[in-house]
C-alpha cells in the first residue's frame, strides 16, 4: 500500500477559534494528525431539534493515516464542545509523493509496510 493511500482527511465544524485551536494542538501534540488547517468564516445552515438554525463555525480540515483513525476521532468526540459533532473522514485520491511522505513520518505508529530482504541460505555442500 503506498502511502497515498493511507491518508485520510477528517473535516470537524467547531463553534470558535479557541477550541479549533485546542483540538488543533492536542492532535499535533499526540502524533494524530499531521497538519490541522482552521478554514474561518464558516457559515453552516442545518436543522436541530426540529429548528432550522444557522451558525457561524470554523472548519478543521485535518490531514492524517488511517492507523491514527480510531484515536483521532474518538478524541474529537471526547472533547468537542458539541453534544453531536460533525466528525467526518475520506480517503485521499491523489497526494503529491513529498507530502505523502511527510505525513507519514509525522503519525504515531506509523504502520507503513517495510520491504524486508531475505538471503535464500542454501544448504552447505557435502
């Protein structure tokens, strides 16, 4: 599997700067997450509780591997300010080779394949 294949993008909402950038910084912090881009001037319209409502939000746009996947997200779960965040992901298509790398290097436990090489020993002559 290259390593294109194993990035993830996960895009969280959050209600301010402050907590984007508390999350941002415990997922850098604990090699979940590579790079945390916040998007600002969000504005989400949905329904709640049966209420269509609008909202002023940031976006997180958060790049990582699928090995850090399940602590991630249930990080974000566990400290978002939301009873109900949007916590979504997506495999990555297309990641330009350097960057791929990069991110990578920088996820907790990195499970990339190595390529091991094995000498074939052949049985000694008699």
């Amino acid at each position: 599997m290259t390593p294109n294949k194993n990035i993830i993008v996960t895009m969280v909402s959050v209600p301010s700067l402050k907590e984007g950038r508390a999350l941002a910084r415990r997922l850098i912090d604990q090699k979940l997450a590579a790079c945390v881009s916040l998007v600002s001037g969000v504005e989400s319209h949905y329904r709640w509780q049966g209420r269509a409502e609008r909202s002023r939000e940031l976006l997180m746009l958060i790049k990582t591997q699928r090995t850090a996947w399940p602590a991630l997200r249930d990080l974000i779960a566990d400290k978002h300010s939301y009873s109900v965040p949007e916590i979504v992901a997506w495999p990555l298509v297309w990641a330009h080779g350097p960057y791929a790398r990069w991110v990578a290097s920088e996820i907790a436990g990195n499970m990339e394949p190595k390529i091991v090489r094995i000498r074939k020993r052949t049985a000694p002559s008699l």
